[in-house]
C-alpha cells in the first residue's frame, strides 16, 4: 500500500520552517469542507472515481485484437489523453518498443519531422491508430488523424477504417461526428470526466491493454486508494495530510513550487502528468502552486543546487520504492582504486535508495520541507494507486484555495485561436481578436545574427 511520511513538513523536524499541528488544526473545518465536496459528489467532474468499477471487457478484447493484427499501435492524443499512456508505458514497460510487438507510439504534438518519422516507420498495413480526445474537438489531434487518415488511405483504400479505433466523449465533438458518420470502432470516456483526470478511462487503459498491462490491477489500485480515501478524519486520511501540508506551505508559508522528485527513471513521465494535473487544475483566480518535474538521483545533479542554495520556495514531493524488483550488483573490477574498491558489492537498489535517503536527510537537516510518497514496488497495482491519490489531492487543493479544479479555461482559449487563427465558421470573435492585439503585441525588437 502506498505510504505517506510527512514528518520532514514539521516543526518538529525542520524547525521553524516547518508547520505546527496548530496549523493544519486550523484548517480542520475548510478540510472537513473538502471532504463533504468529494465524498458527497458535489462536482460532476468527480465522475474519475467512478472509474475504479468500470467494467474492462470491451477493452480487453479490442486491445487482443490489436496485439494479434498490428505490429504498430499510434496513440494520438494530447495533454490529459497522452499524458497519462505514456505514464502507464514507461512505469510498467520500460524500452518496450525494443523488446516487444506491437511498437507502440504515442504521439502528442503536430511538429512535422516527429510525424513525418512516425510516418516512415510504420506499415499502414500493420498498423492500429487510436485516437484519443476526450472533447473530440482538439485541433492538434484531429489535424494529426487526418494525416494518418489520408496515409492510411492511400495504401489500404476502404480497408482504413479498420485500423482506427476513436476514444472519445459518447455525445458530441467533430470526432463523433465522424465516427458516426463513418462507422468507425470507439470507445467511450464519460462525458462527465475531465481530461487530465482521465487515465483510468479507456484513454489510457486500452493502451495499457495493448502493451500487455492488466487494466484491471490499475483499477484496483485506485479503487483502495478511493477506499481509504474516505475516512473523515484528517490526521488519518493521507490524501487531506499531503493536500494540507501542500496548501499551508503554499498559503501561509509562501512555498508555491512543489518539485515532484521519484527516484525511478520509470516515474519520469509520472513527474509531466503530475504537473498537467496541477498546473491545470489549481492555477486560476491568482492562486495556484507551480508543479516541477524532477527524477532522482539524476536532478541531484542538476536542480539540488538550486533547492538548497536558491529562493525558499519549494516543497520536495519524493517517491520512493522499497524494491524495484530487479537488481544488479556492482562487481568487483578495478579493486585497486579506492573510490571504485568502495562502490564493489553493492546493489544498485542500495545506490539508489541510499542516495534518496540522503538528499532526504540533507534537504531536513537544512530545513527545506519535504514529503516522501512510497510504494513497495513499481507495478500496475501501485501506479493505479499512484494516480488515484494524485487526483483526489488534486480536487481537494482545488476545493481549500476555493478554486474550480475541474475547468480549463485558458487551455479552451487556446484551442479556439488555433480555430480562430485559421478562420472556421464560428470562430469569427476569436480570429479578430487575435487580428486586434497583432500591431501591438509583436516581436518587433529582435536580434539578427
Ligand atoms: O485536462 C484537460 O481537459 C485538457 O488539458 C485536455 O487533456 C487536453 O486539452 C486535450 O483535450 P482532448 O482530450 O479533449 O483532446
């Protein structure tokens, strides 16, 4: 079961840079607020809990019949329905692409030579594109699906449809219109479910079924988390001490960075899903706590300087694991140098947790507040629970800064100019008022080397 130790958050530990019990008693009642919002489903966006008791069938046999047929599976999608795929991808099936079929690509931008290589490296005729948006209107996705369309196409002709599958909203958006239209395999996120909190959804579960990832372990994982998630009582509910700690650091202390910080290379794109979810869910009405992505003990050799030298501002979120299942010993070569004689007979699952526990004692010991995430083992069970917790301290941030952690409305923004810049019906207002700023905003100092 995933742990929280939050002691290095304390006064107790850090000194004075540390919160009392004082404080986090003093938001008992706005906690106690939260937990009414969540637990009585005040939100309809809340609907990811739902999530944990959806039923896999049809997801597990579309994924079957994408294993047996396909040897390329491109995943088109981007922020909330790429982002979490890719978490799943890299946690639980690390260099996959170089070990097992189908290859699997997710690809989340519209820069020409990343679709172009794409392009060249898959054969149409072996090939599933899944195409993921959860509103169905998303510029980037869609431009991407018609070039896969059209490449498709031009080898296969009436056969493309089949090597589609749409995972999209059930009611509306330009890609149910086509997937009506055409007829076209798909499956559904509830409409009610907000991107970024979409990872559990068919959004990143089929792709999880593809790469040979039982689904139904992330569920379960989320779904004890959801569990123990409910209890009231502050000091006994990890989601309400993390999201706490969070916000007092934040609110009272003026820590508005947290540093997400796993010591697993698997947890890299843990750390960019995180801080989609943050970002996106908390910075509105002039509050909001910016994420940072880390990964130990790389980052130590590149941003530790900062978090103990540079401005107080941080939190450091770490995940640790107890046991990362495969291990290596450092061998015993070169013995007649002192520095190397040391390192021999190690595992590297000492070096790494060693090293974590270090940069740990230090950030304490020079009161910097840290919190550490812990799970025994990086499976499908532990990511699902990961995720899980993630989301729900996310709404309960959202609901203790008063903030509405389930809209995006400067991400909608932007996905309309993309309309409005290239002039679509209906998209007048935006297009001119992208004309109206142009003579002033411009990049008109520039160096011209
Ligand atoms: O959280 C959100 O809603 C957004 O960041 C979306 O994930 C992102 O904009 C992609 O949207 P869609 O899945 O609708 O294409």
């Amino acid at each position: 079961m995933l742990e929280l130790k939050f002691g290095n958050m304390m006064e107790e530990v850090i000194g004075e840079k540390g919160l009392s019990v004082r404080q986090i008693e003093n938001v008992r009642e706005k906690a106690f607020e939260a937990h009414k919002q969540i637990q009585e489903r005040r939100w309809k966006e809340l609907a990811f809990l739902d999530l944990v008791n959806q039923d896999t069938s049809e997801i597990k046999a579309i994924a079957k019949s994408v294993r047996e047929n396909s040897d390329y599976f491109l995943l088109l999608g981007i922020g909330g329905s790429a982002m979490g795929p890719k978490t799943i991808l890299e946690a639980l099936k690390p260099y996959y692409n170089f070990v097992t079929n189908p290859k699997i690509f997710i690809y989340d931008n519209i820069d020409p030579r990343t679709l172009y290589a794409i392009l060249s490296i898959i054969d149409p005729a072996r090939t599933t594109v899944n195409v993921v948006t959860k509103s169905g209107n998303t510029a980037e996705t869609i431009a991407s699906f018609m070039v896969l369309w059209k490449h498709i196409e031009k080898k296969l002709g009436s056969e493309t449809l089949k090597h589609f599958i749409i995972t999209t909203n059930p009611d509306d958006g330009i890609i149910r219109a086509v997937i009506e239209k055409y007829n076209i395999r798909s499956l559904s996120i509830a409409s009610d479910i907000v991107g970024r909190y979409s990872v559990l959804s068919p959004a990143g579960l089929l792709m999880a079924e593809v790469a040979g990832i039982d689904s139904n372990e992330l569920l379960r994982g989320a779904s004890d988390i959801a569990e123990k998630c409910k209890n009231p009582e502050l000091w006994e509910n990890p989601v309400y001490l993390f999201s706490i700690a969070l916000y007092l650091m934040s609110s009272e202390e003026g820590r508005n960075i947290n540093v997400m910080m796993p010591y697993a290379d698997g947890l890299r794109h843990l750390s960019e899903w995180f801080c989609q979810l943050w970002a996106e869910s908390l910075g509105k009405l002039g509050f909001g706590i910016t994420p940072y992505p880390s990964v130990g003990t790389t980052d130590q050799h590149s941003q530790l300087q900062l978090w103990m030298e540079g401005p107080e501002d941080k939190v450091i979120i770490f995940i640790n694991i107890d046991d990362y299942g495969k291990d290596i010993i450092v061998p015993e070569v070169f013995s007649e140098f002192e520095g190397m004689k040391n390192l021999s007979g190690h595992t590297m699952n000492d070096l790494i947790k060693g090293a974590a526990e270090t940069t740990k004692l230090v950030l304490s010991c020079y009161a910097k507040p840290n919190m550490t995430l812990g799970i025994p083992t990086l499976d499908a069970y532990h990511i699902g629970q990961l995720f899980l917790f993630l989301e729900l301290s996310t709404a309960c941030l959202g609901f203790l800064f008063g903030v509405n952690p389930f809209n995006q409305p400067w991400v909608e923004t932007g996905k309309k100019n993309i309309y409005g810049m290239l002039g679509r019906t209906g998209f007048q207002k935006e297009m001119q008022e992208i004309e109206s700023i142009k003579h002033i905003i411009q990049d008109s100092v520039c160096w011209r080397l």
